[in-house]
C-alpha cells in the first residue's frame, strides 16, 4: 500500500518490522538486552549483539528509510557520529567539496580531523555552481551540501550539484535536518546519503541526541552498516524508542512551527529593530525560486540581524517566551546566538568571512501560538532600544 507521508510517519516501521502477535501493543518494546541466544552453533539469529543490531533501533532505521525513500537507514548517536561515518567512508588522498555555509561542528571534524586522514578539502559557495566546478579535482570523492544551510539560509541548487558530481564521478552527501523528509528528499533528487541530525526536528522535544543517514544503494548501504558496527557509535534502544514517538509527530509539528516562521519573518523584514532577515519562505530571499523548487516550505528556522540601535544582550535578556539555548528544532522555540553557539568552533575570520556577525540570531520557531511570540519579541526590541547620539 502505499500511504501519504503523514500516514507513513505513523506506521512505516510498524509495518516493516513490528507485528506483537502475543500481546497486540501498539508500541513496539524497548529491546535493553546486549545479546542474543542463538539456538544452533552454527546457525545465528537476525540479532547477536545490539552494537551490531537492536529490534528498537531497527524499526527506527526502517522508518527513516522508507520517509526518505532510500535503500536502507543507521541511527547513530548523534547528528555529528552520522556526518563523521559517512566521510569515512572516505581513503586517504582523497578529496571534498563542503559548502562554506555549514554547521560549526562539521566544520570543526573537516578541518581540524578529517585532514588528520590525509583527506583534503575545500569550502566554496554552493549557491554559485560555478565555483563549485572549479574546486573539484581529480581527486575529489564528495560534494557536501547544507541546504538550507546554517545559519544564513543559503540554499544550493541539489539537481545541479549533483549532475556536476556525477560527470565527474563524486558521491554527493546532504545535511536534511532542517527540512527533514517531510519538506526535501535529497534521495529522490540523486543525492548518494542523506543526513539528519535527529535531535532536531525528526525528534521534536529537545529530549534525545541523535544521527541518522540514509543510502541511496544498496553499496553504500553495506559500506555505511560497517562504518557503524566497526565504530560503534549505536543510538541506544531507549534513545531509539524515544525517536520513533517524536517523529510520529513530525507533520503535526512541523506544519504549524513552518507557518509561524513565516508570519515571524514578514513581521520582522518590516521592524525598524531589525538590519536584515534571512528566511527561505520570504520572496525576496536570494535562493527563493530555486529552494521552493526542490522543497515544501520555507522551513521552521530564521536568522536575522539586529540594527545597531538594539543592545543584543539587553535583546536576549527581556526574552520571555524562547528559550535561549543551542539547537533547534522543538516544540518550544529557541533562540540561538550563533556566534558564541553553533559555529563557536569557527575562527572568528571565517565567521566574519561567511556573514556570521555578533548581531545575527537564529530562531527556531516552535508551537507556541504565534501571535505571543510575535508580541513576545517586539516587546524586547522596545526594550533593549539604544538611545543612539545623532
């Protein structure tokens, strides 16, 4: 049968792997055991050790699967262990192309680990393919998007980055955890793994760390499914239950987080507190027309820029209803100062040189209704005015 993707999210693991014939629960159980009995000496089970494969994790890994129709999903312990697994799928000599625009954390494990393989890089700009063509040598073996990228919502042209990969024999990876599989399928678009970290938005209520990575191919499955067992950074039974119940709401969450995004970003691109909006959803946003060309929606997530007339830590200070916090993502909304949070581990050069300012803030708009949250941050601009000398 095949069902609308808010139907999936619902039953898709159930349906792949989950039938409780002896109780009839409706939840699949957390399966805490380490090992397996096997029955016969040479003869093992689906199961024998959870590093290498848990029941809970499975349903979790089938899930993510069929929402982003690939050939096979791995869960991991956070966002960062399934970025980190899929470059070592990488050799030493080899090459890749990275967005600029890219999370702090991955930057820091291209810069500062993955050339400790002797594993090269270059960052270009990925909304000009121009430059992106011109990076890529005879080595390269990845092009690595972030699309919309963080924390200035930059958006790459997938189609076009991967045809530029496959005329010159490159996989292509991509970081969905903003759009999550409800508003991009980088798979279906010809991208080689797609990549979340699932603390975010597949999760929802800031209650669980964890990574997924979806193949495309049954190759890259097998290459992926031994980086996992090999390393042994494995999302837990408990953490993999708790994931299984948050997407279930992802649609739900997700639909109503997207359209108080917008309704916040057209309030704020009109408010004199603010120098600049950075939001996919705005007309005016530079990679509009392309994003709204591979994507649903804008998304749930908007930066912008304070003008000078506003003290930013008198900003942060009146706040009532986000929190301010790092990630993104859940019911509640959260404010980040990206500076100091998520690219923290970018050299302040490279922050200056990709836009990433003091005054620029990231909000992840939760389900809070949106009118408070509205009334909520300009009665903080109001109050944190500066009286500035003419």
């Amino acid at each position: 049968m095949s069902n609308q993707f808010d139907t999936k999210l619902i039953h898709a693991g159930l349906q792949q792997g989950f039938n409780e014939k002896v109780t009839g629960a409706v939840n699949p159980p957390i399966y805490l055991s380490s090992t397996y009995h096997q029955k016969e000496i040479n003869e093992f089970g689906p199961f024998d050790y959870s590093r290498s494969g848990n029941p809970t994790r499975e349903i979790l890994e089938k899930t993510i699967a069929q929402l982003e129709n690939g050939y096979a999903g791995y869960a991991f312990s956070s966002g960062m262990a399934a970025i980190s697994s899929a470059f070592l799928l990488l050799e030493a000599g080899d090459h890749v192309v990275v967005t600029k625009d890219v999370y702090g954390g991955t930057y820091r494990f291209i810069s500062q680990l993955l050339t400790s393989f002797s594993i090269s890089h270059t960052f270009v700009d990925m909304t000009n393919i121009a430059e992106i063509e011109k990076a890529i040598q005879s080595n390269t073996k990845v092009i690595y998007m972030e699309t919309p990228a963080n924390p200035l919502l930059q958006i790459t042209d997938i189609k076009k980055v991967v045809e530029l990969a496959k005329a010159n024999d490159c996989y292509t990876y991509l970081d969905n955890t903003f759009m999550t599989p409800l508003y991009q399928n980088p798979l279906d678009l010809g991208v080689d793994i797609v990549l979340h970290s699932a603390t975010k938005f597949l999760s929802g209520h800031s209650d669980v760390v964890a990574g997924l990575a979806v193949a495309k191919t049954d190759e890259l499955a097998a290459k992926l499914k031994f980086i996992q067992n090999t390393i042994g950074s494995i999302l837990s039974a408990q953490d993999s239950y708790t994931l299984i119940q948050g997407m279930k709401t992802l649609e739900t969450r997700l639909t109503k987080s997207s359209q108080s995004a917008l309704e916040i970003a057209k309030f704020l691109d009109e408010h004199h507190a603010i120098e600049k909006v950075y939001y996919p959803g705005l007309t005016d946003h530079p990679g509009f027309n392309v994003h709204h060309s591979q994507a649903k929606s804008g998304g749930a997530v908007l930066s912008f820029l304070l003008s000078e007339n506003v003290d930013i830590e008198g900003f942060v200070r009146k706040l009532e209803i986000p929190v301010f916090a790092v990630s993104l993502g859940a019911v509640e909304s959260i404010l980040s100062h990206p500076a100091t949070m998520s690219h923290a581990a970018m050299p302040p050069h490279e922050r200056k040189e990709r836009g990433i300012e003091d005054r620029l803030f990231r909000l992840s708009v939760g389900i809070e209704n949106v009118d408070d949250l509205i009334k909520d941050l300009n009665q903080s601009f109001q109050q944190s005015k500066l009286s500035l000398p003419l």
